[in-house]
C-alpha cells in the first residue's frame, strides 16, 4: 500500500530520525568511552626456556636472549591467551606448574596499570607487584621453575 | 496687476459686450441700465433667450452634480493617499542612514529553502554520530574476549616462602641511572618471597624487574 507523505511531514519525520540516531549514537559512544576507561585486555603467553643443543627464541620476545632470560636458549610459546580485566575484579589464571596467577587492573590512563600476584598451587603469596606499562608493550614479570626449565610468563598490555 | 489678472483681462477683450452682458446676466452681476437693456433685448431676441435658458440649464447641472464629479474625481483621497505615503515614507529609516554591518550579505533564502538546509543538516549529523557508534561497537565486538580457561595442574608442593616487600627496587647497575620514558614498564609495591630473586633487565626502553623464582620446582 502506497503512503504518501507530504514534504513537510517527511521533512519533521527525517529531522526526529537524526536527533534519535544523534542520541544514540552519542550515548554509545559515551558507554564505550566509560567501558574503555574501566575495562581492557591483557595478552598472556607463557613460554618454556630450557637448555638445548639448538637454541629457539619466538619471535616478539627478544629479551629471552638477555639475562637472565639467557640461562636457557630453547624457548616454547606454551599458550597465549587474552585476559578481559575490569577495575576492581582479579582475573585468576591457572599456570601449568600449579601456581596461579592473579591479575587485577588498577588504571588505564595514562598507562594500564595491573596487580600481579602469583600464588603457588596452596594460594601463598610468591610475589607481587603493581606493573604499569604502555599500551602494546610486552614485558616478562615472572620465571618460575619448570621441567627442568623456566616458565617465563609475558604480558602486553 | 498681477500676471493671472492681466490673462483674465485679455480672455474678457475677446468676448464682445453682449457676450459679457450675458455672462454677468446668468451670474446675477448685471445691474442698472445694462440689466434693463439685457432684459428688453432677450424680450425680443427669442434665440438669446433660448440660449439663456440652455445656458441656465447646464449652470444647474453643474451646480447639482459638482459634488458628485469632485467625489467621482477622486481628489481628495489621492490627496489623502499621498499625504499618507509621505508621512510612511517620513516615519520608515531611510537606506541611506543605516551603516551596513557587513559588505557580504548573504542572499535571502525562502523558509523552505532554509528548513531543507536544516534537515539536512540534521540527518547528516545523526548519520555520522550512528556511524562513530556502529565503529565503536563494532570494533568493541571482534576484540578478542578469550574466557579464562583453566589449565592443568600439578600436585607437587613448594618449599614455603618468606615475603619480603621491596619498597624501592634497585638498580642492576648503580652507576647507570636508568632512564625513564613513557615506553618503560614500572613496577611498585613489589614484594617476593625468599626463594625468589628480583632482577632488573636491560632494554633499549629502560629496565624492567623480572622475579626470577629458584627455591621452588613444580614438576
């Protein structure tokens, strides 16, 4: 069925359709804004360093070849995951040598600001810090013992 | 003598007495000897007296219907009008007494004109501020949002440890400050335990603080 619409009725009707679209788009884009400053990502890779005839470094991770990372030359990505942190709200990551590792985000701005605290397979405390980084930039908290071995943990913010 | 006396005077030399006699006659100015001449010669001249009578009836005619003509004329309310349109013209500011604010003067646009511009305006507006939103939340949709899994775990038992809270972390190398830029990693509030060792490295960026944990062998 054909409705025909005179022009100023479709001109008002056109004028509400942007101020709704206006509205919500900046409403959504207000939430995101919010969401963002209390929410982000944390890349976790665990790599496993022993000795070996041939060395192996994953490319990203050129500190593995510096002390002390350098006391094994053979270097495996065990897992690499994506931790979603929310301000105020630790992130528990179990490791493969029974720790656990807990992340909980402080701040994003101007720099991610994150509470690690590593606990072994009991929940005593091993260590803890609140590490600040840049967006983007991998670092390596941790080396725990590990088959004869090291298990380097590696974030990016 | 004034000049409009001296053209009445030389429009009077070119009628002939009877002729003035007869003017005066029919606007009542005759008098005396001239009036009882007038009269005796329209007694016995019957084309004077008709023509009197023609005369007498015109004059009537003029006179009952000179309102009427003078309304028909309309000279009042042109007067009237104009008058008016003067003083409209005297109470209005003139051009020529107001000081332009600006040399460019945009040109006049129509109502409809003006309120297309608006809704244009308007849609566009929304259009993009629903396009920002549909970026954000699409771009807030393919981030990867991978569920903490749990992995496997081990039974074996570490050694207790002791915590110890290092409160300002020091340098590898004392003798070296270590710069501080925005692409450096800080630590704080660092606290190990006692089969842990915190060892700072050495980047391009700075140094960045590594537990390095010994007391302890999970598998």
């Amino acid at each position: 069925m054909h409705v025909s619409i005179d022009k100023p009725a479709r001109r008002t009707l056109l004028r509400w359709i942007g101020v709704l679209a206006m509205t919500c788009g900046v409403g959504t884009a207000s939430a995101a804004i919010q969401q963002s400053a209390n929410s982000t990502n944390v890349e976790l890779t665990l790599l496993h360093g022993t000795k070996a005839d041939a060395g192996a470094i994953p490319a990203g991770w050129p500190e593995l070849t510096s002390p002390p990372f350098n006391a094994y030359n053979h270097y495996e990505v065990v897992s690499t995951k994506t931790l979603a942190l929310t301000k105020g709200n630790a992130a528990k990551e179990s490791l493969p040598d029974g720790s656990t590792l807990e992340a909980t985000l402080l701040d994003t701005n101007p720099k991610v600001k994150v509470e690690l605290v590593l606990k072994d397979n009991k929940g005593s405390q091993i260590s803890k810090g609140t590490y600040s980084s840049p967006k983007g930039k991998k670092f390596l908290p941790v080396s725990t013992p590990y088959k004869g071995g090291a298990l380097v943990v590696g974030l990016k913010y | 003598m004034t000049p409009g006396h001296d053209d009445e005077e030389r429009d009077l030399e070119l009628l002939d007495q009877s002729e003035l006699d007869l003017l005066a006659y029919l606007d009542g100015e005759l008098e005396g000897e001239r009036l009882a001449a007038f009269e005796a010669r329209l007694h016995d001249d019957r084309a004077l007296s008709a023509r009197i009578k023609a005369l007498s009836a015109i004059g009537g005619f003029l006179r009952d219907d000179a309102n009427r003509i003078y309304g028909n004329a309309k000279v009042d309310s042109i007067v009237d009008d104009v008058m008016a349109k003067v003083k409209t013209q005297e109470m209005e500011p003139r051009l020529a007494d107001v000081i332009p604010l600006s040399t460019h003067v945009a040109p006049l646009t129509s109502r409809a004109d003006r309120a297309k511009k608006n809704t244009v305006i308007w849609v566009a507006f929304g259009g993009i501020a629903a396009a920002a939103a549909a970026l954000i939340l699409w771009t807030g949709a393919h981030e990867v949002k991978s569920p903490v899994a749990p992995v496997a775990s081990t039974t074996a038992a570490p050694p207790p440890v002791t915590v110890v809270k290092i409160d300002t972390p020091p340098p590898s190398n004392p003798s070296m400050p270590v710069p501080e830029n925005a692409a450096t990693v800080e630590v704080s509030d660092l606290e190990v335990g006692s089969g842990a060792t915190v060892i700072y490295t050495r980047g391009e960026e700075g140094s960045s603080p590594v537990v390095w944990i010994t007391g302890r062998e999970a598998k």
